[in-house]
C-alpha cells in the first residue's frame, strides 16, 4: 500500500502541481489586496462633502433621502440601465452605492453609482462583481484565480486543482508519517535529495490540515462538483435558508403616492423602478424596526408581484447576514431568514467560505490564508525539486500506478477501485482526469513490461 500511495501522491502532484501554483498565487494576490483596492478608489468610496454621511441607525438631517440619491444616480445612468438595489454609506464620510443592471454586463455584474449622500455629487461609475459588491481590480484577480479569464471553461482548472488538492495533502501526510518510522528517518542527514524530500514534506504537513479546507470549501462554489456538493446538501437537509419574496396573493405593489389606500387583494398596475424608488427610505426604515441593524445593508427593488429584499452583508465576525422581506403595500414583513436560526451546517459553511476569502476576521485572516497559499507554492516547487532529482536514468523501466496496484491484495484492490468510483462520481472533474491519466499509465506499463525472448531449438 505505501508504494501504491506513493505513486499516486507523485502523480497527482506532477498532474494538479501547476494548477495547484496559479491558483495559490492568484489566491495569495486576492486576499492581499482589499487595502489596495481601497486606496485605488478612494475617490469612488469617500465623500467629498462635509459633515456626516447617510448612517442607517439614523438618518442625519445633513444626509440627502435615498431616493434622492437613487435619483442622482438615476441621471448618470441613463434610460437602458435599470435600477435593482441600493447600498447606503455604511458609515460617515462613506458614499452610498446605486446599482443598475445594463446590457453588456457579465453574471454577477452590475453598474455601481457611487452617490455622495450630502451633496449628491457622482463620486464614482464602474462594475462591482459578486454579492460582496467587489471593484473592477479585484474582480480581474477574482476571474483570473477562478477560471484564468477564461469563461465557464476556465473554471475546470480550478475546480481541478481543488479536487486532487485533499488527495495530495493526505497522501503527503501518510507518507511522512510512514517515514518517521522507517529507516528514511535514519539516513544521512547530508544527503541532498533526502534534505530536499525532508522540507517538502515537514512543510506538506504544517500547512496540510489548511490545504483540505481549502480544497473543501472552494469545490463548494465549484462547477460540477458544486452541483453535488447542493444536491446533498439538499438531501440532508442542510440548505442555507433563504426568504420568499412572493406576496401572499401574488398581487404586484400598486403604485403612486396613494396606493397604500388600495385594498390588499387588489391587482393595481406594477410599479416600476423608478416608483419604488420613492419607498427607498420608508423601506429602510421598515427594516430597521423589524431588527435589520448592520451598518451595511442593501435593499433590492422588487420585481411585479414581489416583495422588497433587504439584506445585511457584514460577513466579518460576528457575522450579519440576516435577510428580511417587506412587502411594499403595508410595509410589513412577509418572510425573513436571521443567521441566529440558520443550521449548524449552514453556519459552518457561511464561515467556512469566509474564511477561505480572508474576511472573516480582518487583517489576521488575510494574513493567515496568505500564509497558507505562499505555503503551498513552496511545496509544490519542492515536490517539483524531489522528482527532478529522483528522476529516473535514461533508459530505466518506468514506475507506474498500475504496477503499485497489481501489488496490492485483492482486497485491497477492490477497496481501491470502489473509492476511485465514489470520487469519480462525487467529483466529476477528478473522476475525468483519473480516466485520462489511467489510460495514459497502462499504456506506460504495458510498453514497460519486458518482452519474453523465444527459446532455441533444443
């Protein structure tokens, strides 16, 4: 068994080492960088006016209402982009973000309008990304560490190092532990290739327990595996809860000045945009009285039919991520989803994928994570160093996976091919790499295998 998982610790290495490094790097960068992000659009983030800002635990009287804002916003934006939600400044000195959806923008992208809250002067107009609302320089280091800007099929290199990045770090585990008691621990501490193999391994292991949460919590948002990931979730009952933004009689929002006076079962023309606008404050301050305190909040209009969503996005800890739904008739709650009740495991994986982008706690989770990817980017150029050097003679048979299965009891084997069967399926990209990396290694083998001389005559 120690042979077999050798060999496929190395192969997977050789296989996901150069994924695994762009995506460490990339990752490294990501988490680094918000300081810098903000100080490349602070004229965008900042208000340039005096005084206080738009606070959301009180309205200053020098703060300019939401709607007006959403209407200075609504100027620069133009007629083709529609206004979907607002995000008051979060505290003084901040400025207020109105976005739009507009042709041309990508999934998960909107027009940002950075509105002072005061004077209403436009700050600020660029695309944020996602719903942590991040700013164009981010986003491309966001796009370039998920899919290399390469679209939905840039995603499979992602996806790939993340489902072999848990196999790499058990195995490499297991190895060193084997190690410590066999006779490698024993051998001359001056030989280079065992010192080279020595640091990638203390160091594998020092930062393994990280690499499978990193595995884990980035094949959450993955593409295939993602999928999976849902479908049990679902299963075992572990969905994250969400509100329902359906009015009880399905009836859209009457509109105008007056169409709170209309009855609740009446079906009045939809609202548009601009109409609900003009509910922006009272909204709020719905929310406000129904427990909605975080500094930073954002109401999403809502479409014919619907309720208003307002949801916190302070995922720092303690996290604020309640949601709530109001209905824009009576201004009354219809639903709501408050973090306190959410389930143990959705909990754990709000936190999990926090943590996995460095926001859960501040400047030491960055640093923490950056840690963790620099960690991997040594490994994976040590473990490159420890093949070069072990690498066979020129004309040496070749060291296959095939050959370390064969070696295995029958038992054994059949273990073996049942968990390739499971991650296969559980992890579809893995399962589709396995195929085309087995294919290549009994090729390998068999070519490798020596060839019976005939025997002479008598």
């Amino acid at each position: 068994m120690k042979a077999f998982i050798a060999r496929l610790h190395f192969y997977v290495g050789l296989l996901a080492g150069p994924f695994l490094l762009v995506a460490a790097v990339t990752g490294v960068l990501y988490v680094l960088t918000p300081q810098v992000e903000d100080l490349l659009y602070r004229d965008a983030l900042r208000s340039g006016a005096a005084g206080p800002a738009q606070s959301l635990a009180t309205r200053s009287l020098a703060a300019q209402s939401l709607t007006a804002q959403a209407g200075a916003a609504r100027a620069v934006a133009g007629p083709e982009a529609r206004l979907f939600a607002l995000r008051p400044a979060p505290a003084e000195g901040m400025t207020t973000r109105v976005m739009f959806s507009a042709p041309g923008l990508g999934a998960s992208e909107s027009r940002a309008i950075f509105v002072d809250p005061v004077t209403l002067a436009v700050r600020g107009d660029m695309t944020v990304y996602g719903t942590s609302g991040i700013l164009p320089f981010r986003t491309a280091l966001d796009y370039l560490h998920r899919n290399l800007l390469l679209g939905e099929f840039g995603r499979l290199y992602s996806e790939l190092a993340a489902s072999w990045l848990w196999v790499a770090a058990l195995g490499g585990v297991l190895l060193w532990a084997w190690r410590r008691t066999g006779r490698l621990s024993r051998q001359n501490p001056g030989n280079r290739r065992l010192r080279t193999r020595r640091l990638h391994s203390v160091l594998g292991v020092a930062v393994a327990l990280g690499l499978v949460f990193f595995s884990a919590t980035g094949l959450t948002w993955s593409q295939w595996a993602g999928g999976r990931i849902e479908g049990l979730r679902a299963t075992l009952g572990w969905v994250t809860p969400s509100v329902s933004l359906a009015l009880e009689d399905g009836a859209a929002a009457p509109a105008g000045e007056h169409a709170h006076h209309h009855p609740a079962g009446h079906a009045a023309a939809a609202a548009g945009p601009d109409d609900d606008a003009a509910r922006l404050d009272a909204v709020l301050a719905a929310a406000r009285a129904a427990g909605i305190d975080s500094p930073f909040v954002e109401l999403r209009l809502p479409r014919p039919g619907q309720a208003w969503l307002v949801r916190e996005y302070d995922r720092a800890w303690p996290t604020q991520v309640d949601t709530v739904a109001i209905d824009p008739r009576s201004m009354a709650v219809t639903s709501r989803a408050d973090f306190a009740t959410f389930p143990l495991v959705a909990k754990l994986i709000r936190w999990g994928i926090d943590l996995h982008m460095g926001v859960l706690f501040g400047v030491a989770n960055q640093l923490l994570v950056a840690a963790l990817g620099t960690g991997l980017i040594v490994v994976t150029l040590y473990g490159y160093r420890v093949w070069w050097q072990n690498r066979p003679a020129p004309g040496a048979l070749p060291r296959t996976l095939t050959q370390g299965w064969l070696r295995l009891s029958w038992p054994q084997r059949a273990a073996v091919a049942v968990v390739a069967a499971g991650l296969g399926w559980a992890l579809p990209v893995a399962g589709g790499s396995l195929a085309v990396f087995l294919l290549i290694d009994v090729a390998r083998w068999r070519l490798a295998r020596p060839v019976p001389r005939p025997q002479p005559a008598g």
